[in-house]
C-alpha cells in the first residue's frame, strides 16, 4: 500500500479519500470483491429463521447431550422408555385393556389378569331329587356354590353334596361347628361318603334336612355358600370351606346351622358337584327368586 | 327321582330318573343317616338323663364346663 499511501499524500485528484480510509484495505493480498463473495450467505448456512441441518454441532449452553429421535414415536399412543442406559427405544401401543407392566426389566403390555368371579351357571331347582353342575371346565383358581331358598317337598328328606359324585367310604373329611336350636354349639370331625356338619350331638347337610319350608322366610330354607380352593389340581386333596343352615322340622327341630372346613381326599380335579339326596323320598325346589349358583374365581 | 344334569360349559341340560347304582347309593346313605340320627337321639336322651341325675340344667351344665 505504499502506493496508496503516495496517492493520499498528493491531495489533489483523491482529495475526498483519507489516508484513514486508504488505511482500511491495508493489507489485502486479493481482490476484495472475490472476498467478500467468498463470505456471502450460501444455501447451507445457518440464518435465525431458515430451517437447516446441523450436524456434529454441540450446544454447550444448554447443553443438549442427544436428542430423542421422533420417529421413535411413529404411532399414536406410543411411548419411549430406556432399552439400555442412554438408550431410547419404541413401546408401541398395546391393545385395548392391556396394561403396563414389567417383564425382564422392560415396560411391556400384557393383558390384564380379571382376578374376578365369573358365574358358571345358575340353576332354579324345581322338584329335584338330585342334581348334577357338571363339566365344570378347570380354568379357575377356585369354584364358589352359592345356594338359598331351597326347600323339600316334606319334612324327612335330606340333601347334601358331593364331589364328582364320589359315595367312597370317608371320602369327606368334615370339620364343624355346629349349632341348633337356641343353645346347644358343638364342635367335631367326622369323615364321611358325603359333605355334612357332624357336632357332638346333631349332624346338619348343606342342603338341608327335613326343610318342608316353602314359605317365604328364607333363613327357615336351606342356604348356604362354600368355596373349594385348587379344585383343578391333579395331585392335591381339595380343600373346601362352607357355611350353611336351615330350619328343621322333624326330629330335634330348630335352627341348625354348620360353619366348617373340610376335604375332599382326592387328588382328581372336580369336574361336578353334587346334590344329592341321601334320605328319604322328597324333592327339593327352589323358592321364588331364588336360586342355585356356582361361581369360577380367577 | 328325577336327576337334573347341567352341563355348565355348554349349558345344556339333561333330566333323567335316577340309574340302579344311584338308586343304590341311595339306600346306603339312607341306611348312614338313619344311624346318625338314631346315635343323635341316643346321645340327646343320654345327656338329658345325666342333667336329671346331676339335678342340674343344661345351662348350669355349660357353665361347670366353661
């Protein structure tokens, strides 16, 4: 620029350009104008409110370590969840009435276990001297019977149950206490062909004895509920819990009621529970509005 | 002697009377409850007797034992 510099220096024809001025391209080697097109914003250049892409570029303030990939939500109701440490994965949506749950460390979708009683079948007895709930399908944890409003059609009938039909001898292992009339309470064991509340005094069967009540008193009918735990097993005995009473007319008449536990001494699983008739000549009936049910626990 | 089957997966029903190795059944347990009655009675009479001799109630009874 010593050219330049003599130029200023003259001070005539380049009077209106200042030796500062001329100082400002001290320095340049090139053409300027080929400079500064050099510089001029190109097609991938970052601007305020382009839309570009940046690669391998770090925000240091925030600092934005890696970025979750959208497409990792590509379905509506999807989620993301760690796979591994630092590890964003797809949990696609599950279907419908599933719900989240764990399974080897992951979040998955299962379907929701129902953990609810299923009605199995209801029944209206109407004169019947047996009756019979079979194929009774295993797919239940346990099998609630729930009866009420259950009547003879006279006074010296009895009626208890059986599993699977099973009449071998000590079959039942029935431990109960029992109660009837207003005072006598009893306890005692008693293993029998047939599913019965034995006290020290008095035996009472879950579907009654001697209960020609057909009036519309239920506690004078026979009802009752039991539940038999494990019943689809094939290599356990099956154990069960009843509650049961009636009022009896015949013999030591009075209300007689049995709370108990007991067995069934047999590892084949239940596929029919019985009523049956093991005295007498009589029928039993359900009263209006009543009814026989048996339930599947899951 | 009618016997209702209901088969609880199809719900289909079937009512036939009672075949021989039912009816058969039903004589013993018939002839088994009829023993327990007659045992229940005999021990209702022997314990009534025991409080007669004893000249004490049923509740005083309970109470000795409680």
């Amino acid at each position: 620029m010593t050219k330049a510099r003599d130029l200023a220096n003259a001070g005539t024809a380049l009077g209106a350009v200042s030796a500062t001025e001329l100082a400002f391209v001290d320095g340049v080697t090139s053409a300027i104008q080929t400079q500064i097109d050099a510089k001029a914003p190109s097609s991938t250049a970052v601007t305020l409110t382009g839309t570009q892409t940046l690669t391998n570029k770090t925000l240091t303030s925030p600092v934005i370590a890696s970025v979750v990939n959208n497409t990792l939500t590509s379905t509506t109701g999807d989620m993301i969840y760690a796979s591994a440490a630092n590890t964003p994965a797809r949990l696609g949506i599950g279907s419908s009435a599933q719900v989240l749950t764990v399974a080897g460390g992951i979040p998955s979708w299962a379907t929701a276990s129902s953990g609810g009683m299923t009605l199995i079948s209801e029944t209206v007895a109407s004169g019947l001297s047996s009756l019979s709930l079979s194929s009774i399908a295993g797919t239940f944890k346990q099998l609630v019977l729930i009866w009420c409003g259950v009547y003879h059609s006279d006074n010296s009938s009895t009626f208890s149950i059986r599993f699977n039909n099973d009449s071998t001898a000590s079959a039942y292992c029935n431990n109960a206490m029992t109660g009837s009339g207003s005072t006598n309470f009893n306890s005692g064991a008693i293993d029998d062909t047939f599913i019965v509340g034995n006290g020290a005094s008095f035996t009472i069967y879950p579907f009654g004895q001697s209960v020609n009540n057909s009036t519309s008193y239920f506690p004078t009918m026979a009802q009752g509920f039991m539940t038999i735990d494990n019943y689809a097993s094939t290599s356990k005995v099956k154990n069960f819990q009843t509650n049961f009473g009636y009022y009896k007319n015949a013999g030591t008449t009075g209300y007689a009621n049995v709370q108990m536990i007991g067995q069934w001494k047999n590892i084949s699983a239940i596929t029919s529970i019985d009523v049956v008739r093991i005295g007498g000549s009589g029928t039993f009936t359900n009263a209006t509005d009543a009814s026989i049910r048996l339930y599947g626990v899951s | 002697m009618s016997k209702l089957i209901i088969n609880v997966q199809t719900g289909e029903t079937k009512e036939r009377e009672l075949n021989k190795a039912e009816k058969d059944q039903q004589k013993i347990d018939e002839a088994n409850i009829a023993k327990k009655e007659i045992e229940a009675e005999a021990k209702a009479i022997a314990k009534a007797a025991l409080l007669t001799q004893l000249g004490i109630t049923a509740e005083q009874a309970k109470l000795l034992l409680s």
